[in-house]
C-alpha cells in the first residue's frame, strides 16, 4: 500500500488541477464585470478566455517534449508559480493589457501542468493503485466545474471581480506548498519525441478523435464563453440564478465525468455522439429560451453533455494509440485548449453580428456537425476492434 505521503501528492496535483480549471474559466462567469471596469466591450474581454488557451495549445505538446529530462516535482512547482503570479497580477490589473498579459502567463502554466500532471499517477503510487491516482488527479478538474467555478464567481459578485483572482491566488499558492512538501523527486519518465506525435497523426481513428474534439469543443465555447452575459441580458437573471445556472451545469458535468466510463466500455462510439447532441440541443434551444427556471434545467443538460465529452474522447484517441498515451494525451490538449481559444473567438464574432443569442445557436450548429461528421465517419463494423480496446483500457483504469 502506498504511503500516505504519496497520495497526499496525488490530492496536491489534484489541488493544481481544481486551481488550474479554476483559473481558466473564472472569467465566463464575471465578464460582464470586468468588462465594464477595465473599460472594454464583452467581445473583447473573451480574449480573456482566448488567449490562455492558445498559449496552453502551444505549450502542451512543447513542454511534453521539452520536460522530458526534468525533475517533475521541480517542473509542476514551476507552473504552479505561474498560477500564482498570474493571479496576483489579475486582480491588481489596472488595464485590460495588463490583464491579458496575466491570462498569457496562466496559459503557460495550464499546458504545462495539464500535459504532465495528470500522467504522475501510476509513478507516486504504482500500476496497483494508478486507476485511482489517475481518477483523484482528474477529480479535480470536475470539482472546479461544480465548487471552484461557481464559488469564484459568487466571491467577484459579492466583493468585486479583482477579489475572485486574488481567492484563486491564494489557491494557487496553497497548491504550490503542498506539491514542495509532499510531492517526491521524480525524475524523467519515457520521453516522448516529435516523431512519435507526427507518426501518431497518422493514424485514422486519432484524426477523427481529433477532428471530433475541435468542432465539438469549439461548438461548446462559442456559446459558453458569453454564457454569462446571455442569461444576465437576454433572460434577465438574477446574480442569484446565475450562480445557480453555473452550478447546476457544474453537478450535471460531474454527474457526465462518472456515467461516461460504463458506458463508454461498451458503446463508445453512442456515448461520444450522444454527448455531443446533448451540448449542441441544449444550447440550440437556450438560446430561444425566456424563462429563467426553464434555462437552468437546459445548463444542467448542457453539463450533462460536456461532463462526458471530455472523457470519451480523450477514450477514442487513447485507444487509437495504447503505447503511446503521453503522446496521444498532449496532442489531445493541444486540439482541447486550442479549441477553446477558436470557440471563444468565434463566439465574440458571432455576438458582435447578432448578440449572444447568436454565438449559442452558431455554438450549437458546430456541435451538431460534429456529432454527424463523428457518425458518419465511425462505421460500427469498421471502429469494433478501436472500440475493444478503448473498452480495456476504461476497465484499466477504474
């Protein structure tokens, strides 16, 4: 049985990973605010969410190769410092350039520790007990959706946006001691190598998995990242029923994260589809939507969807190339969080020609060609064997 100390470093990557969600999305939940004290229109406080994803779609596959020769424990330190100062930064930012310069840090960091973090399970605690490392490490990326997103946003409506960045602040640094205390040496794992992404670019099953993760993901963020000032505006929420919204998207995304893995391990392929409809209807008929109760039960069915997204897909590509998970992993982030810098760009294009009613059904348009292409492309009799193994690998794992 693993030592205490090692899972007490598992529950401190898990910490950088609830931080590191945290950071992300903080600002989808008060754009409005920090739109109107930093004295720039909605449109373009969403670079806000832009421009750290597509440093963190850089970053992923550069630092997976480039961390191949470093200590680990040193390396996850190293992004969590830039949580930190990214944070502080934020919520001292005078300026809206100031303020895009904290969130290019923080993107940074997010590649970074993404790419390695989540691959330390099996090293601190062993391929016995790595299911559950690995599960406890992601866990925190699902409870940042349902605590860390929506507390941060109720602290910046109660006490002010520039509060919310320095409570993740505090965070971030809360994270950075636990990983110094508890979290071991860990010297260089299998390196993964230029030529092992580009080979693994080739193969079939990871393209379509790929393809599947940026219309899909970008469908789901052009209509999320102005979420906010949508239901505010358009449906004339409360701070209250914001709050609510945000939360009960969070529960229902969790509630997605934990159903994908039995259902996934015989119907992958349904799961992945089913998912996706699920983000491109509700978001179709929100956007239509006029009642506040009623927008709240299509955010938890929008959760529900986006909950199981993630992981049936990252199921799909890691399949398509079991040797080569790290691998197969770091190209997944790449095409995740570059997603989210294309979806909340296209989002603030589709809101400046139409409002935010827009960028949701242009959202939900995206979402719906990927569930079809996805279909289309993933003949049941040509994806049985892809699917088997993606089957084993879930019963690896949990």
């Amino acid at each position: 049985m693993p030592s205490t100390r090692r899972w007490g470093a598992v529950l401190a990557i898990a910490l950088g990973t609830f931080v590191l969600v945290t950071n992300e999305f903080l600002p989808v939940g008060l754009l409005p605010q920090i739109a109107g004290s930093l004295g720039v229109s909605p449109v373009i406080a969403g670079t806000m969410v832009t421009a750290p994803a597509i440093v963190a779609a850089v970053a992923a596959p550069l630092l997976t190769v480039a961390a191949g020769a470093l200590d680990r424990k040193l390396f996850l330190v190293g992004m969590m410092v830039t949580f930190t100062i990214a944070d502080a930064l934020a919520a001292f930012a005078a300026t809206f350039t100031v303020m895009l310069i904290a969130r290019i840090v923080l993107g940074a960091g997010i590649g970074g520790f993404w790419a390695i973090g989540g691959t330390l399970g099996n090293r601190l605690v062993g391929a016995r007990y790595a299911g559950r490392a690995t599960a406890i490490i992601f866990g925190g990326i699902s409870v940042a959706t349902v605590i860390g997103v929506p507390a941060a946003v109720a602290v910046g409506l109660a006490a002010g946006w520039r509060a919310a960045f320095a409570a993740t602040a505090v965070l971030a640094l809360g994270a950075l001691v636990l990983l110094l205390i508890l979290l071991p040496t860990l010297g260089a794992g299998g390196a993964v190598r230029w030529k092992t992404l580009t080979t693994l670019l080739r193969s079939r099953a990871a393209r379509i998995g790929l393809f599947t993760t940026i219309l899909s993901v970008t469908g789901h963020f052009v209509g999320y990242t102005f979420i906010s000032a949508f239901l505010l505006s358009r449906v004339g929420m409360s701070p209250a029923a914001l709050t609510l919204g945000l939360f009960v998207f969070g529960v229902a995304g969790l509630t997605g994260n934990f159903l994908v893995g039995p259902l996934a391990r015989r119907h992958l392929r349904t799961t992945v589809a089913t998912a996706i409809v699920l983000i491109a209807g509700s978001a179709g008929v929100l956007a239509v939507a006029a009642d506040t109760w009623m927008s709240v039960i299509l955010m938890g069915a929008w959760g529900l969807g986006y909950g199981a997204v993630p992981v049936a897909l990252q199921t799909w590509i890691g399949a398509a190339a079991p040797k080569e998970f790290e691998a197969a992993s770091s190209l997944y982030i790449a095409s995740f969080q570059g997603s989210i810098a294309t979806g909340s760009l296209v989002g603030g294009l589709a809101v400046g020609v139409g409002g935010t009613p827009t960028a949701l059904i242009v959202g939900a348009a995206l979402a719906a060609s990927a569930a079809v292409a996805f279909v289309v492309t993933t003949r049941p009799r040509t994806t049985r064997s892809h699917i088997e193994i993606a089957a084993t690998m879930i019963d690896e794992t949990l």
